[in-house]
C-alpha cells in the first residue's frame, strides 16, 4: 500500500535532493515542480500523488501547504525543509526522479514560463481569485509540460558551430553527453 504524503512531502524531497546535489532550489522552482509532479504522477498511475487542490496563483500553479510553509523564503535559495522526509514508494520517487531531472536544470523563470505557455494555469488564473486547477486537466498536460521542458533546454545549448557545448546546469552529466554525442556521430556516419 502506498504510503499518503501530502505536497508538503514532495517538497521535503526536492529539497533534500537539492541539498544533497549542491543545486539552489528556489520557492518558485519548488512550487513548480510540486504542482508539476502532481500533473506527471497523474498521467503516469492515473491517481493523485497528494490529496490538495494545484492552485493559479500569479506565478503559475502551486499548492496552498507549500506556498505557506516557505512563503518568507522569497527568492533566498530554500536550505532546509519544513517537513521531516517520510518514505515514498517506488512509483512516487519514480516520478519525483523524473520531474527534478527534467525540470531542476531549469531557471524560476523558465519554470514560469513553461507552466503559463502549457497547461491550464491560464484558464482558472484570476488576479487576487486563485482558483483550483482541475485535476484532470493538470494530468492531460502533462506531456505539454514535457515538452516545454525539452524546448526551454535545448535553448539552453550554444550552437556555435564547431565548439562541443554543455547545456547550463548539465556539466555533471559531461561523461554521459560525451558518450551520447559520439553514439550520435556513428549514427549520422553510418547513415
């Protein structure tokens, strides 16, 4: 049985991952991908990840528990978390894995765009009327918010021609690109 955890809990994972990497972890990225891992969780298992309403709140969506609890935090890298780590399953650390791969090497900034651009955060934004985001349609955007993640990183890259450039917050993956890159090359040789 899978243990219920709250978006207090996501967060206390992110941030705990956060720290352990030495990767500043905004209250907006934070909001983010707490709303986002909901929206990957969902599409995923078909199934909420926290029982808590995703709201549009002016920077995109956030859940009310974390938007309070590290609201003084402001745009001060958060250091610690709120919440004692519980125990996730295998399906939630799955995705929870998957959510801070794709979205942490991403900027507060780019977050907000790719959660305004994508999803439904634009159709229940109202200025000082913050309205849940219903779950189902948080869930169906999910491959939208993929895909904003990739084109926002991709962007990321110096396309200079000739110099072999490492994508912003990517450089602990170097070993890997390399590898990737010359599986690539043989590709493009062979073909």
């Amino acid at each position: 049985m899978k243990s219920q955890i709250s978006s207090l809990d996501v967060a206390a994972w992110f941030i705990t991952v956060a720290e352990q990497e030495g990767t500043p972890l905004s209250r907006m990225a934070l909001q983010k991908m707490v709303a986002l891992s909901q929206s990957l969780y969902g599409y995923e298992y078909n199934e909420k990840l926290y029982d808590e309403d995703v709201m549009a709140f002016p920077y995109g969506p956030v859940t009310k528990k974390v938007r309070e609890a590290y609201g003084d935090t402001h745009k001060d890298p958060i250091l610690i978390s709120r919440t004692q780590l519980k125990p996730l399953s295998d399906d939630q650390l799955t995705a929870l894995s998957k959510v801070w791969g794709e979205f942490a090497p991403l900027s507060p900034h780019d977050l907000v765009e790719a959660t305004h651009e994508m999803g439904p955060w634009s159709k229940y934004y109202r200025e000082h009327d913050y309205q849940a985001i219903p779950w189902d349609e948080l869930v169906e955007s999910w491959p939208d918010y993929e895909k904003a993640a990739e084109t926002i990183s991709h962007s990321m890259v110096d396309h200079t021609p000739g110099d072999y450039c490492i994508p912003k917050g990517h450089d602990r993956n170097y070993d890997d690109m390399l590898s990737a890159a010359g599986r690539n090359a043989r590709v493009l040789t062979l073909n």
